[in-house]
C-alpha cells in the first residue's frame, strides 16, 4: 500500500510526472523543451503532413449511414484510470502510483508514435494540390465571451465547428439570448457537410435550435453532448427533424474533403474532444475549451499521446481555447474540489445546500459521493440541473448510490441535518432555484439558520453583482454561505498558460490562430505563441467575420463574410435591432411621457386640455408644478402651430415633442422619451 503523503508531496510528484510526460511526449518528436518550463525550439524544416484519414493503414475511416458511428478507427485500449470505477476523490488521491502511471503510459505511447512519425520521414510536409487553399471564417467567439462558432472551407466543402449562444450584456434590455449571424451558411447551406461540436456547454451548442430552423446540416457529436442536444430540441420541437450522430473520441468522421479525429481532452464537462481537421491542405487541430487534468474525477487525462503523434506528423494550424491565457501555472484538477466538500460535510449538523454548474457532471458525482458517505439524501432542483441528473445516469456519465437520491416533494421527511439540496443558480440568475430560495420564492425550500450554502463555482465575466445579490440575502437569513472567494470550492475547466504552452509544445504549428476569448486574451496568446517559437509572421489574430486562407506554406486574412449578432427575444429571432435596444436603453436610463391632445377634425383647435402621462420620468404627486409646466409647453405649442396655420399632425406632433424636449432637459438635466397622441374628434 503506498504511504500517505501531504498535499504538498502529492503536488510534487504531479509536476514531476507531468513534466516527465511531455518531456517524453514532444521531446523525441523534434527537439521541442518540455513545456512545463515554458520554451520551446524551432522545429527543424517542415512538418510532415498528415495523410488523410481514408489513407491511414491503421484504423479506418467512417462513412455515417445511421444515427450513431461505428466502427474500430481509432480504437485503443482503455488506461487504467478509464477502467476503474467512480470512485470518491479523496481514495484516488491516496494512490499517487495510478496517476503516474496514467501520465506515463500517455507518455510512452506519444514517445513511440513520435519515432514511428520519424521514421517516416520527419519534417518533411506532403504539399495539398497546387493553388489549394483551406478558408477558415470564425463567426462567433473572436473579441467576447461565448457563442463560438468557426467555419472551415475548402473548396465545395464546409464544416461547422460548434453552435453557441452568448448571454445579454447589461445594456441588451429584455434580450435572452445572442446567437451568431449564420447568413453566410444560409447562403451556402447545399456546402455544408456537418455540424461537429466540441462539447456540451451552452456557449458551444446553446445556438443549435435556432440554427436548425434555418439550415439542417448532420451534427456529430459525443454521447452527452448528443443526449443534451436532444433535450433542447425536444423543447423546441425539433428533435424529430435534426440529423444526430453519436461519436466517440478516438473516432475520424469523412466530411466531404474534410476527415474530422475525436481527440479526447478535460474540460469541466464530461466527454469533451478536440478536433483533428483534416484536408488536403493540411491537418489544423481545433482544441475547443480543455485542460490538462493529470487526476480527473472520471475517465482518462486529455490524449497527450495522440496530440503528440499529429505533432510530428504535421500540422498545419492551432486553433486553441485562449479563456485563461493570462492566468499563470497549470489548471488544478477537478479532484481537488473534492477534499474541499470532504472537509464541509464532515461533521456538519446542518442541511447542506450546493450550487455549481449544471453541466459540471463531475463536480456533481463528487457532491452526490459525500453526501452518501456521510449518511446524506440528496434532493435536486432547478431545471437544468435536473435535465444534466437524468442525462449523465442515463449514459452512464454518472453513478449515483441506491437509496441516495430523494425528490424535493420529500425533501422534508428527510431530517435538515441529513440533507443535501443541489441547486441551480451559481450565477445568480433570477429565475433559478437558488435565487428563489434566497428571496423566499421557493415552493419547497426556506433558507433560515439551519443551512449552509455552499457556491462552487467562479463568477462569468458581468455576473458578479448578481451573485453578490443573493449571497448577501442568504446572509440576510442567517445562513452561512460558504463561496469560491473565501474557500477553494471552485478550479477552472480552461488550460492556464503553462497548459497552453503544452499544448503548443506538443503539436508544434506551422500557424497559430487563437480562438475563444476577448481581444486582449487573444493578443497574450498570440505573444505566448511567440515565446515558444513560432514565427509571428505565421500568427493571426483575427476578427468575427474575417475569412483567413491558408495554404501549405502561407496564410492570411483575404475578405469578410457577413457576421454579428443576432438577438433573441422570446419567441422572436433577429427581431429586436439597435434601434429598438436604443428606444429600450433610453426608457431604462430617462423614462417616458405619454403627451395626449385632443383636438377637432374640423379646424385642428385644441378641444380639450392636454393630458400628461409619465413612467419612470417623475413621481406624480410630489411633481405637480412641474406636470402644470409640461402642460403650458404643449398648448403653447400648439396655439404657436394654430398661428401659424399648421395643420398637419405629424408637424404639430413634431412641435410639440421639440419645445417640451427642450423644456425637460433645460430645467431637469433630463431627456425622457416623449410621444405625442393626437385624438380627432
């Protein structure tokens, strides 16, 4: 039995096995350091290119005909840490020797990939048909947080990398959700050959039920991130319609010119891939968001050994995830949250409520394992939550003890002190379940003394006061809240500096396109790139929209395809544009007067006194000289068009709307939305 060791120990061997890995993996493939230490060599001469898939002798490729692939391509035997069972973190962690042993298998199997490629002829690329040139249009996910979605083009071919949605800014008043302009594939739909998605998050696939009443291209895709997709569809009845096939990592789907490899990585949702993309051009590797898990709660560490493999044999471009490139170090492993909740549930007395990511499977399994440690019926709640729960057991993604789960119509039979809640609302959106609970809207749970609240997850960019607002009511009712900025409850599912220069390390670029993440991020992992050898002449940092061309020996931006954002209010897409955000910012910031005139069809003199009508401007009752003022302005307007014989209605309109702007902001500071109503009797 291996000794017990601290944390600081464990921690230890972990660099010390992951440096040795990729020491291992990327340094018999080209002379490239070990990118734990942050530098890298020029490879020498050019990389071999990759054939295409229906070429390799090994494995073959797959021609989708039914709704799931199948076939050997691809296929290899499982690693330990992908045999074993799910079993609670903190037993894992006790056996330092399975770890290294996954890292170094990983390894030895890059190492030897790495010589076979060699032999074969290192460095030497097969050049693509004379004048062949691969278009890559990103249409989402350059310069802003989420709704990625790239375009790959050659030729008559494309495929489509991803499907998401974005989330409203502060300023898109009564927007739900922001989905990419897909009028270029709209345009080009006979073209398009597949959808493939990277993984399961909302930033990635959020979009699909909008795209599809558009166009209805084949989407492939791993299990849970299928099994997601069909939820959605199924709520917006379209899941009868849509063209789902299921993949599994370690998988080459044919797409016209196009060979697309399911390369498995870690991310903070379960079966997440990146993608070799394979075309007569070149192979380009499309990361999508993914870490380097050394110890995942469940499943293998990403597949360093096919990355290196594809390193030495050739590729043409990096299009990597840049969310946490200013983040120094290596992302911490999921496993570590785990001794966290260890520490929470030991003894507590108290009801335990948990809110993270719904998507996060494997921080859920780890909630729902110490909860049936220590005793503990766990209740879920919140919709999504709820979809992710019947989703992951379903497919096997997760493994929950008998007896453990409880529905929330018999949460409280169960003793307080004998109950887990998970929750939605980690980013205290308003109408999630946590919200609810935190201000007492909760048809089934009370916050009070008895609880402690714990929040395991970070906050997305522009959530954080929304956050701060329901810790701050949960404390309000005497909980204790227990959040990611006082404890270690959450660790990013994003690869940090020293995981990306890996990942540049061990497939070796010809050209560096980074993807997913704002302007900024962007031009830091342009200037990492850099540091780790490759030439900034082969380096874009491109924009939504812009078509980059690249050949086997250049690239460039050459053009721009329509692109944007299109808006999603309710059950109208594309509906609301910026004039009408303008008219609904202005409402937001200076209210709106309502100015009624009555006034005879016979001769346009005014019948009647107007009438005022404010919202959001003044309070009515404590402004009556002003409200008497505002009246003064309108009839004198108006008397002012009888003289000078206006009878025009959109001219006394006008009038009116002008002298009372003029008016209000004179001696108010103020420009209310004003619209005048003209009644003909």
């Amino acid at each position: 039995m291996a000794p017990k060791q601290n944390s600081k120990t464990k921690e230890t061997n972990k660099e010390s096995a992951l440096e040795q890995a990729i020491s291992k993996a990327v340094g018999r493939a080209g002379g490239v350091k070990t990118a734990a230490k942050g530098t890298a060599k020029k490879a020498a001469g050019k990389p071999e290119q990759r054939k295409p898939a229906a070429e390799k002798k090994e494995g073959k490729t797959l021609k989708i005909t039914d709704k799931t692939a199948t076939g050997t391509a691809g296929k290899r035997t499982k690693t330990p840490a992908e045999k074993r069972e799910n079993k609670p973190a903190e037993k894992r962690r006790g056996k330092p020797a399975t770890v290294k042993e996954t890292v170094l298998a990983a390894a030895e199997a890059a190492g030897k990939a790495a010589e076979r490629g060699g032999k074969k002829g290192k460095g030497k690329a097969k050049s693509g048909p004379a004048g062949a040139k691969l278009r890559i249009i990103p249409l989402g996910g350059l310069g802003e947080i989420g709704k990625n979605l790239t375009v790959y083009e050659y030729e008559k071919d494309i495929i489509v990398v991803d499907c998401g949605m974005g989330f409203p800014d502060d300023e898109m008043y009564g927007v739900d959700v922001v989905i990419p302009d897909i009028s270029y594939l709209e345009e080009n739909a006979a073209r398009i050959r597949g959808i493939f998605l990277t993984h399961g998050h909302e930033d990635h696939i959020g979009a699909i039920p909008y795209v599809l009443r558009k166009i209805n291209p084949p989407i492939y895709a791993t299990r849970l991130t299928a099994g997601l997709i069909k939820i959605k569809l199924e709520e917006h009845r379209l899941l009868k319609q849509a063209q789902i096939h299921t993949v599994e990592a370690g998988m080459t789907i044919q797409a016209g010119a196009f060979s697309v490899e399911f390369i498995h990585i870690n991310h903070s949702i379960a079966d997440a891939v990146a993608f070799a993309i394979t075309s007569p051009v070149g192979t380009v590797i499309h990361t999508g968001d993914f870490k380097i898990d050394v110890t995942p709660v469940t499943g293998a560490m990403a597949d360093l050994a096919r990355l290196g493999q594809l390193g030495n044999e050739g590729v043409l471009a990096l299009l990597p995830d840049s969310t946490n490139v200013e983040k120094p170090g290596h992302s911490e492993s999921e496993s570590k949250v785990g001794a966290r909740f260890d520490e929470l549930f030991k003894d507590c007395d108290k009801r335990i409520i948990v809110t993270t990511f719904a998507s996060n499977v494997d921080r859920i399994q780890q909630i729902i394992n110490y909860a049936a440690k220590y005793g503990r019926k766990v209740g879920i709640t919140g919709r999504s939550m709820e979809n992710i729960m019947r989703v992951s057991t379903e497919l096997g993604y997760m493994k929950v003890p008998e007896d453990v789960l409880v529905s929330m119509d018999r949460i409280k039979s169960v003793p307080r002190n004998k109950t887990v809640i998970i929750t939605t609302g980690s980013q205290g959106e308003e109408m999630s379940a946590l919200y609810r609970m935190a201000f007492s809207e909760h048809k089934q749970v009370d916050i009070d003394a008895g609880d402690r609240v714990i929040i395991s997850a970070s906050a997305i960019p522009g959530n954080e006061l929304t956050i701060t607002k329901v810790i701050d009511e949960l404390f309000a009712k005497g909980a204790e809240v227990i959040y990611n900025r006082i404890a270690n409850l959450h660790v990013s599912g994003h690869a940090c500096r020293e995981d990306l220069k890996m990942m540049i390390a061990l497939t070796k670029p010809k050209f560096f396109i980074p993807l997913h993440g704002e302007t900024r991020m962007l031009h830091q992992h342009a200037h990492l790139a850099k540091e780790m050898g490759v030439d900034p002449a082969n380096i874009v940092v491109s924009g939504i929209g812009h078509v980059i061309e690249l050949t086997a020996d250049s690239i460039r931006e050459n053009g721009e395809v329509p692109a944007g954002r299109i808006l999603v209010d309710g059950s109208g897409i594309g509906e609301v544009g910026s004039v009408v955000l303008h008219d609904r910012k202005h409402l937001a910031d200076e209210g709106m007067i309502v100015v009624i005139m009555t006034m005879s069809v016979e001769d346009g003199t005014l019948v009647s006194a107007p009438e005022i009508i404010t919202r959001g401007f003044v309070y009515l009752k404590e402004s009556e000289d002003l409200m008497e003022e505002m009246r003064r302005v309108v009839h004198e307007s108006i008397v002012s068009c009888e003289n000078q014989r206006i009878t025009d209605w959109s001219s006394i309109k006008s009038k009116v709307k002008s002298n009372l702007s003029g008016y209000l902001y004179k001696n108010t500071r103020r420009s209310p939305m004003i619209l005048p109503v003209i009644i003909e009797v």
